[in-house]
C-alpha cells in the first residue's frame, strides 16, 4: 500500500500496483517493478554479464569505495555506490560476452581532486603485506600529511582488508596485515591519499598484484601425435576387415597411399576395393 506525502498531487512511499515510490536525496522517485518476460537480446546479455562482474569486485569493497566517492556526489542526487559502478562499468572491464572480466589495473576504488599516489609496489613479509609509495623531493607542504588509504582484494575469496586511515604521506610506507589463510590466495591492491580534515581525497592506484597465476588455455595444449604405423593400422582396419560402401572414394593422401599399397600386393581387386581370397582347392 502507497502512502501520500503531500496530498494528492505528491510523491508517495510504498507500492502501488507495479509502481514503488520512494525518498532518494530528498527527491520522490517512482519506479516500476517485475520481471521481462521478452528474451534477452545479446546486448541485453553482455549487459547483465557486466553489472555482475563490476558489483562481485564492488560490494566486498563497499566500505572502502563509500569513503572513496562519497565526496564526488556531496550536493547532488547522485549515489556513491552508482558513482563506482558506472565508472568501472566502462573503465575496467575486459573480454567480450560471454568471457567478461575485471581489468583490475584499471579499476577505481575512489576518486577526487587530491594529489594521487605515485611508484608504488606492494611485498610480502610474515607480518602482513607491505606497501611502499614514492615521496617526491618537492612533494608539497599541504600534502606531507595526507593519510594513506590501503586496500588488498582477494579475488579467488571474495573478500577484502582495508585501512582507511595509514601512515601520512611523507611516510612513504605502510605494513598491512592479512588473514594468514589467505597468505597464499591471489592478491590486487590499491592506494588513495584523503587530507586531514577529509574534505578531499585522491582517484586510487592499482598498486600491485601477488600471486596471480597465469592460465594455460587448454586449447593450446600440445597433443601426442600418434606414429605412422598406428595411423597406418587404423586406416587399414575398415578396409581389409569390412566391406566398403558402394562408390567408396579414398580421400585422404594416407588412405591414397595405403589403396596403391593393397593394390600392388596380390589378390586385390582395384575394380571393387576388396582383397579377393582364392576358393579352396
């Protein structure tokens, strides 16, 4: 049941018929609701591919990702989480439908005005995983005091670890640590910089991936090749132990090769293919 808001001509809360009313950043949205009972087309395909793979990366971040574009949407209707979607949606993904993927270098767990981070590289210690960012020579005063925002994603677990107020920029490194049974999974992580008062903060950096695996297509697999002789052996078989269709033709040079064989050995008849056996005497 809808309830009015503001008499006859306002927004409404709730559901009516297919219609769902609501409040979002102080505006009345109405939406409707239920299933498509069209067939998907292939762009339609493509398109819900997408949206699963960007929120499986996004919503094991979502913590990290409402700091990291919350300020972007400050004075608008728009939604942080929509905010990241829509930008990894068309930044990072890779592969065509139905093989779509996360281009994880490319993907963005925040983004602002902020001086970014710059080298970085990420390396494995008993006590965490640990990540080291450059400091220029004539880094800026106002940025000395930045805060390192550190992220680590494992892809293979779906889940995440994140700090989102480290070491100060001027720092230049920061020991994060991590549950040890993921020790061993495959890792991507990222770094921002946010300033003190947190009225700013910088777009993210793909700072590094361990563990990652490279994948072998199978396709590319060598095959063991049979020999000669086997090839020969299961070529011959059809034709010396059964009768050959009528009009039979030998198509391949090997099956030529073998018929000349049979043809210029005793008892066998070009005419019909048959290897023809004297009748006892």
């Amino acid at each position: 049941m809808g309830r009015l808001n503001n008499g006859l001509f306002g927004g409404f809360n709730g559901r009516v018929g297919n219609l769902v009313g609501y409040m979002l950043n102080g505006k009345s949205i109405v939406r409707t609701i239920g299933h498509s009972t069209k067939p998907l087309t292939p762009a339609r395909k493509s398109n819900c591919e997408e949206m699963t793979v960007v929120n499986a990366f996004l919503r094991p971040n979502l913590t990290f990702i409402k700091s990291g574009f919350r300020l972007i949407t400050v004075g608008t209707d728009r939604n942080f989480y929509n905010e990241a979607v829509s930008y990894n949606k068309k930044n990072a993904l890779q592969g065509e439908y139905p093989n779509i993927s996360m281009d994880y270098t490319k993907a963005l767990l925040s983004m602002g005005s902020l001086l970014k981070a710059g080298k970085t590289t990420i390396s494995k210690h008993a006590d965490g995983i640990e990540f080291k960012w450059e400091v220029p020579g004539d880094l800026p005063w106002r940025n000395r005091n930045d805060r390192a925002m550190l992220l680590i994603y494992f892809p293979d677990a779906g889940v995440s670890t994140y700090v989102l107020s480290g070491s100060r920029r001027h720092v230049g490194e920061e020991l994060v640590a991590i549950d040890p049974n993921l020790a061993e999974s495959r890792m991507e992580a990222y770094i921002s910089f946010i300033d003190e008062d947190a009225s700013t903060i910088s777009d993210s950096v793909h700072a590094g991936s361990l563990n990652v695996k490279p994948i072998e297509p199978e396709e590319f697999a060598e095959k063991p090749q049979e020999n000669e002789e086997e090839l020969s052996v299961k070529a011959v078989k059809p034709i010396i132990h059964k009768k050959p269709l009528k009009n039979q033709v030998f198509k391949t040079p090997q099956s030529k090769k073998i018929r000349q064989q049979l043809i210029s050995s005793a008892g066998f008849s070009a005419h019909t293919g048959q290897r023809i056996f004297p009748s006892p005497s």
